[in-house]
C-alpha cells in the first residue's frame, strides 16, 4: 500500500519517458503521412461547424481542469 518516496519518483520519470517517446512516435507516423495526401481540396462548412465546437469544449474542459487544480492547490495553504 505504502510506497517510499524514491519509488514514485521512479515512476514518473518512467511514465514522461513513455510520454514522450509516444508523443515522438506519433508525431514521426503524422509526418510520414503527409506525404501521401490525397485529397487536398479542404474541408467542407459542416466539418469547419465540427471542429470550432470540438476546439471551444476542448478549450473548456482544459480551462476547467486548470481552474479546479489551481483551487486544490490554493485550498492546502487556506
């Protein structure tokens, strides 16, 4: 149940390697297919429609998640 401190520790460093090392890889399988578009005539108003909202609720929902972590963070010093 009890982990030492040094064991955490551990496991982050592990999991932002892990992060980053996916976050590479699909960056590097994206690039490789851009060279292969086949289709370059743009998106039509329903798909533009779709990804303003889904920009405005992602943008939302990160705006949020910052609000409620920087007033768990406030409340341990109150």
């Amino acid at each position: 149940m009890f982990q030492p401190m040094a064991r955490r520790g551990e496991q982050a460093i592990v999991a932002q390697c892990v992060m980053a090392l996916s976050v590479m890889a699909l960056s590097v399988l994206a690039w490789l297919r851009t060279e292969q578009v086949a289709d370059d005539r743009g998106s039509d108003s329903s798909e533009k429609a779709f990804m303003v909202i889904l920009a405005i609720a992602l943008g939302g929902a990160v705006s949020a998640a910052a609000i409620a972590f920087v007033a768990s963070k406030t409340s341990l010093f109150q």
